[in-house]
C-alpha cells in the first residue's frame, strides 16, 4: 500500500515590521562579587551607581605610551559588594514578573567568567534568596487566590494551552491521585532543606493591578544546554529490564538500569516562537512546590570541579516559567470554554555557563570539550548581538546567525521583539581576571546597544470588569441573608405566614344548620377580601420588582458608563504613562549622554593643557634652537674667513715651494744632460776607433742584421766585463709586504729587478691581502715619450681606517727603464754630417733608476 505523496509546506510570509514600533535598549546591570580574601589585588573600581572603572594590575603590559590605561564602562545600574538579594531582585527581576502577569515575556541572564557569582545571584543560598525564588515567591503572592484548579489547564504539545470542563479536570485529579498512591509511600513530604527558610516573611512582595476576572495556572519545566544538547532535567529517566543470568543456573535475573537521557529539539509553534520540543511542564500550585520542582532538576545539573571554581557549571541552565490566564464567564463562576481566550506569558531565567581560558583551569578530556562547546555558545552569542547592533545603528540587512548555537536559536523570539531583554553582568574584582573581565565589559557594552521592540498589550475581553467580586459579594450575601434567617434556610414559611397573618381573619366555617345562610355569605366575602389584598400585594410587588429592576438597569448602565469612562481614563493614563516613560527614558539618555559629554570634554580640556604645555615648551626650544643656529652661523663664517687666510696663505707657499722644485729639477735635468752628453761623446770616441777596421766592419755588415728585442737590452761586445748581479730594491725590509703586478705587465729582464722575500703576490688588489701585511707596492708599466718601456714601483703603507676597511698611502716611487741607444745613435746620424756610422751588432744600453717621493692616500673597504 502506498503512502500518499505529502505535498511541500508552503512558505510561510515573513512577519512585517512597523516602523513606528516602540523599541527598548536591553537593560543590562552590573553585579560585582567581594574579594575572597582581604589581601587580593583588586582591578576594579565602583566610580557611582551606573560606571564603573578598571585598572591594569601589575604584571600585565603597558600600551604603547608605556602608560597603564583606565576604562571605565557604564550600565543601567551597578550593584556593589554590599548589595543586598532583595535590592538586586527589586530593580531587575520584579519589573519583569510584573509583565508575566500582565501577558509579556521577559528573558533574564546572567553573564560572566567562572566563580564571578552567576549561581549565588540566580539561585541564592539559604536565608538569601536570589532572583529565581524570588521571581516565584512574588507570582505565588500575587495570583495565590486566583488560580485554577489542578488540570484545568492542559498543556499541548505544540507549545500551546487547552482548557478542560471541570468534570474532565476532575477525573484526571482522581487519576493522578490514585497512581501516585500506588507508586508513591504515604509519607509526609519535607520541603528540602536547601531552600528552606531562603525568603524571610518580611522580604516577600506582590504585584499590584492583577486582573481579578481571569483565572491563573503556573507551568514550569527546567532545561540545560550541554555541549550544544538540550536535555530535560525534569524527566523521569525510564527503567530498561535487562535479563541476566545468575551463576551456576539457569534462572534469570532482571537487574534495572536506566536509559540516558535523549536530547530534545527546537521546534517553532504557529506563532512562530521557538520551543522545546517533548520538554516535561509541571503545573505547580506554590512556591514550596515550584521550589521542589527546580532542586530536582537542579540536582540533575553538570558541574565539575575546575582550578577555578570548586562546582563549576558545565551547561547552560534555562529555567522556564509558563503563567496561563483565562478570562470568567459573564457571570463570574466559571472558566470560558474558548482556546482563543488564553493567553500564555513565559519568564526565562538562565544561568549561563562562566567563560574560562584552559590556560589557567588546566582542562582535558571531557573538561576541554566542554569548556571549548560553552566558549563557542557565548562566542555565537556575542556575533548574534553585534550583527543585531550593525543592523539597528547602520540600517544593514545581515542575516543573524541564531542557528548556530542551540542557545541563541532558543531566544531568537525576544531579540525579535517578543518580550523585555535584561542581562546582569556578574565580575569578579581580583587581578586574576583582568583579562577576562575586560572581554566581558565589551560584551556589556556592545549589548547595551541593542533595541528590542516593545511588547504589545494584550486585548480587553469585551465582558464587564469585577465579575468575580460581584459574583462573590452575590454569594457572600445570599450566605448572609441565609444565616439570618431564624429557620435558617426553612425561613421563607414564616414569612409566608406573616403574610398569611396580616390578611383578613376567616370567620367560623362549621355550618351547625342546613338553613344558615349567614356563615357562608360572610366566608364569601372575607375570601373577596383577601383575594384582593392579595392581587394589590402582587401588583405592588410586579411595581417594586419592575422599579428595582430599572433601578438595577439605569445602575448597570452608569456602572459600564463609569467603567468605561474608567477604562477611557485608564487609556489615557497608559499613554501619558507611555509618553512619560519615553520622556523618562529620553531624559536618561540624555543624561546619560550629556555626563558622556562632560566626560570627553574634561578629556579633551586636559588634553589641550597637555598640547599646550608642550607647545611652550617646544616654542622655547625652538628659539634656543635659534639662537644656537646664529651663533653657529657667525662662528662658521668666522672659521671661513680663517680658513680663506689660511688657503691664500697656504697657496702661497706652495707656490714657492713649487717654484724652487721647478728650479731644482731644471738643474738637475741639465745635470743629466750634461752627463748623457759625456757619455755620448765617450761611445762617438769608441765608435770612432771601431770604424778604423773597414774589413771586419764589412763582414759584419755583409751579414744579416738580428731582429732587436725591445724587451730584452744585450750585453756590450766590446770594453770592460760587466758584473751580473741584482741589486737589492729598497723595497726590501722586515716588514710583509704586499706584491701587486697585474696581468698586463711585461717581463722585461732589467738588471735591476726587485727582490721581495715572503711577498704576498696579486694581480688585482683586495683587503684580505691588505689585512695580513703593513706595506705594499705595485708594478706599473707605461710607454715613455722616446718609444721605450718604463716601469715604475709605486709604495706605500697600509693601516686600518676607523670604518673597519684598509687604506694605502702612497710614499715612495721608483722608476725602472730601460733605453736602446741605437735608436738615439741613428737620430744623431741623420742630423750630423760625417762618416759616423753605427754598427748594428754593437749596442749600447742604458739602465736607469729615478726615485720620487710622492705621498698619496688610497683606501680599500
């Protein structure tokens, strides 16, 4: 058999939004816990009744002025050490009870890092009570005497109410009376000792206006959300029988053993508000009840024992109060039959999960994960209040992500506008959360500027107002009337025979003799009588009861016109208390804003006496600078005029100097022309007597001529043997030296060749050479202005410079070159006349050495 194809849900519109919807900030308080001893360092101070400021404690980085930075934050309303639970519980809980039972939804949190006292402030202790029983002690108070009977009100399971008739309500007692004799010893049940005695008489309070016309049923169920889990701590955990077999035989044995507990899930009822699907709701009669409802599934919680907190919450806990209110009949006795009539208010109160840092709790395993699931839930919930925050400030459309965490996805209902938002924001002042603490305070801050939009009242049922005090003031004196009958309730035959009395008495009716005709003429006529008494009676009373009757009606009709007038009043008050709140609210913001203000502009007061100060201070350095830059100027020009004297002065003997040296070489240049024109006529001499053998001078002429090496200069044929040694350079010392000849140069064979021993040699100069040796020379060659080789050794020493590198200074150079007379013979034969000639095969040579001192300064690295 086949199914039949469900068809797709057909989107559902989007609900639209008003624009001229009233909105309200989240209010958001500041509860600070005292220090655990007296010696701890504390970071934060309470500056008045709204801000607060922290300080860097030591130990902690400076900013980058090296200055330890104070900020302070401001909130509805900051709570010291020494507040009290009942002061807490007046200026935050007690306004949102009061909209639970005027129809609106509330959600209350608490935020913070673990052990700032989030439990104490939802829970409390014995003899101090906090904002959960408190909450419950005022709703029991103020609809205590008007509440329904048990099962009056069923729950659905699609997060809505129905109503029962009395007689279906009444079955069901039975039967939930008589299971839970079966299952239950009939023992007296004890409050438990944990919430005993937890609000004192004296503390209790109650809600003022609560509708009298309508009927009030108390619904509560319990909730954790553990690594991103919904679990219900109010259900019964079912019983699984398993089978065993004992020992040694084949009997079994059922040994109980309970199931875990499965995770619910969210669903979204037609109204589109979000739910726990399959959650477990107690209807509960009584604060003691409701107390004894919350400790069961309190002791169901997760928490652990971390470095930080000896019960460390590991969930977050949601603990939900339903109030289910349904208008009386027109005549005040009895509960409308109509579903649409029921109007269903639910106050959240949670207790999130402290924020911790696995550095210092020092979690594994099954502590890390979860520590890492309840930082992750916060974390989502911070995204969801800044992106809600960009979207109201910056007129953004960004999509909130509610569905990333199952908490945040539970609430989605009231950031959208579905009830009053509060948050109280618990610190711990020891140094140790410093870190922590400052994360915490941007959160608060960030919430504090979320609008949520205001809830709307719910509509006035269209029959009369007081239907229950007249039905009961009806009752209270019918039951008096009844009393004050002598015959108690048999009263009405005594009146009925006052009556009787006050009519006329009959005469004897015992007729003695068949002729009398007095007895009966006389009965007839008392009997007219009476009949007429009694039909003015009854037209007197069908006038009075008609009289009253329009008496009752002209004052119905000034009763409903005085209600209304009542209720026209009480509209008008709503909106001046509406407009009143608004301007209260405009006024606080206002305040809140000009001491904002203030504040900036005492900050920017001292910051401009800051500027100014290190503007007169730079203005008085600026002109010492000044002053010191005209007395460098004078001096400066002072030293030009002393260096120009000296320069000129200097230049002056240079010149001189230059001129003798001028003089000097000249004289010395003919010096050594006098010199090489001595040795000319010497070689003219010898050239002479050779050319006196023509035989000899002809055969060597006959024969052909050698090729002349220019780089070679041949030893003389003719005259005196000449010893063949080198002579020493004066490049030769006790010092290391450095040989520089680049590849370039040719090898001449001069006879004066330098010799340096244990030389470093290169062909191209380098500072790891330069480091290892105090001298150094190089080997230059260059073509002279006769056509000949000249080879020239520059020297120098080597000493480090300040930079690290090396440098040369040149001081010493020695010429080497070498001369072939033949060529200056053959110039000399061409410009004289005479027989003169120059035979080839006999050189002559010339080995000169100049020296020149000339300082020069080179540097490597």
């Amino acid at each position: 058999m086949q199914r039949p194809a469900k068809g797709k849900t057909p989107r559902r519109p989007a609900l639209k939004k008003t624009s001229h919807t009233q909105k309200d900030p989240v209010g958001v308080y500041c509860r600070i816990r005292p220090l655990g001893a007296t010696d701890e360092e504390c970071c934060i101070e309470m500056i008045s009744s709204t801000t607060i400021q922290l300080h860097a404690p030591d130990g902690i980085k400076a900013n980058r002025n090296g200055e330890y930075k104070e900020t302070q934050y401001s909130f509805k309303k900051v709570f010291g050490i020494q507040t009290s639970q009942i002061e807490l519980f007046e200026d935050v809980a007690k306004p949102l009870v009061d909209d639970l039972i005027h129809c609106k939804n509330g959600l209350l949190f608490t935020y913070g890092v673990t052990g700032s006292g989030k439990t104490f402030t939802m829970t409390g202790s014995p003899g101090e009570g906090g904002l959960l029983p408190r909450s419950l002690d005022m709703l029991f108070n103020s609809i205590g005497p008007l509440q329904a009977k048990r099962f009056v009100f069923r729950t659905d399971d699609k997060n809505g109410m129905e109503i029962q008739g009395q007689v279906d309500a009444l079955l069901e007692r039975q039967k939930r009376e008589s299971n839970q004799q079966s299952t239950v010893p009939k023992t007296p049940q004890k409050p438990d000792p944990e919430f005993a005695d937890m609000i004192s008489p004296e503390e209790a309070c109650k809600c003022e206006g609560v509708d009298e016309d309508s009927c009030y049923s108390v619904f509560v169920s319990y909730i954790e959300i553990y690594n991103n889990y919904i679990y219900d701590l109010l259900e019964e955990a079912p019983i699984d029988p398993i089978r065993h077999k004992r020992p040694g035989g084949d009997t079994p044995l059922r040994i109980p053993e309970l199931i875990p507990p499965q995770s619910k899930i969210l669903r979204e009822d037609q109204n589109h508000n979000m739910y726990v699907s399959g959650c477990t709701e107690v209807e509960v009669k009584s604060t003691e009840e409701a107390f004894q409802v919350f400790w069961r599934g309190q002791k169901k919680r997760r928490i652990a024992d971390t470095q930080l907190n000896r019960e460390s919450s590991r969930s977050h806990s949601v603990f939900i109060v339903k109030l289910a209110q349904a208008p009386l009949d027109a005549d005040g006795d009895h509960i409308l039959q109509d579903k649409n009539q029921v109007t269903v208010s639910q106050l959240c109160l949670v207790d999130l999960a402290g924020s911790e840092r696995t550095s210092r709790t020092k979690a594994e395993g099954s502590r890390l994960r979860e520590a890492g699931n309840i930082n992750q839930s916060l974390m989502t919930l911070r995204t969801c209040i800044e992106v809600l925050r960009e979207n109201q400030m910056c007129g953004t459309n960004r999509m909130v992500p509610y569905r990333d965490s199952k908490v945040t996805h539970l609430f989605k209902n009231y950031f959208d506008g579905e009830g009053k938002v509060r948050m109280v924001v618990c610190v711990n002042p020891k140094a140790d959360d410093y870190e922590e603490t400052m994360l915490v305070m941007r959160f608060a801050e960030l919430t504090q500027e979320v609008e949520v939009a205001r809830p709307v009242d719910r509509p006035i049922c269209s029959l009369a107002a007081g239907r229950r005090h007249r039905n009961q003031a009806f009752r209270d004196e019918l039951s008096r009337r009844q009393e004050e009958r002598p015959g108690g309730p048999n009263n009405d035959g005594s009146v009925l025979n006052q009556l009787l009395d006050s009519l006329p008495a009959l005469p004897a009716c015992e007729l003695v003799d068949p002729t009398d005709e007095q007895i009966l003429p006389r009965l007839i006529e008392v009997l007219e009588r009476r009949h007429r008494i009694r039909q003015m009676i009854t037209e007197q009373y069908t006038r009075t009861a008609n009289t009253l009757k329009s008496m009752l009606q002209e004052f119905d009709g000034h009763l409903m016109a005085k209600e209304n007038f009542i209720h026209e009043q009480r509209g008008k008050l709503g909106e001046k208390d509406k407009i009143m709140f608004n301007q209260k609210n405009e006024m606080d913001r206002l305040e809140k804003k000009s001491k904002m203000l203030e504040y900036k502009i005492d900050i920017l007061q001292k910051t401009t006496n800051i500027y100014e100060g290190d503007k007169r201070s730079l203005q008085q350095e600026l002109e010492s600078r000044e002053q010191r830059l005209q007395r460098e100027l004078s001096e400066r020009k002072r030293m030009e005029a002393r260096m120009q004297g000296m320069v000129s002065d200097t230049k002056h003997q240079w010149e001189k100097e230059c001129e003798r040296r001028v003089n000097a070489k000249q004289l010395e240049m003919q010096n050594k022309l006098w010199v090489k024109d001595e040795k000319l006529k010497q070689l003219k001499a010898i050239v002479s007597e050779s050319n006196n053998k023509p035989q000899r001078a002809s055969r060597e002429k006959d024969q052909p001529r050698a090729p002349e090496k220019r780089s070679r200069s041949p030893l003389p044929t003719t005259g005196t043997p000449i010893r063949l040694h080198h002579r020493r350079s004066h490049s030769a010392g006790g010092e290391r030296w450095v040989d520089h000849k680049p590849l370039s140069n040719l090898d001449l064979d001069t006879v004066m060749q330098p010799i340096i021993p244990n030389a470093i040699k290169v062909s191209a100069a380098n500072e790891k050479a330069l480091s290892k040796c105090h001298k150094y020379v190089l080997t230059h060659q260059e073509l002279a202005s006769d056509g000949e080789i000249q080879t020239k050794l520059i020297k120098g020493d080597v000493f480090r410079t300040r930079g690290g590198g090396q440098a040369v200074q040149f001081t010493d150079i020695e010429t080497l070159r070498q001369e072939c007379p033949t060529a200056s013979s053959r110039k000399r034969r061409s410009s004289e006349d005479g027989p003169g000639q120059h035979d080839g095969n006999k050189m002559d040579w010339n080995d000169r050495e100049n020296r020149v001192s000339c300082p020069s300064l080179i540097h490597l690295g």
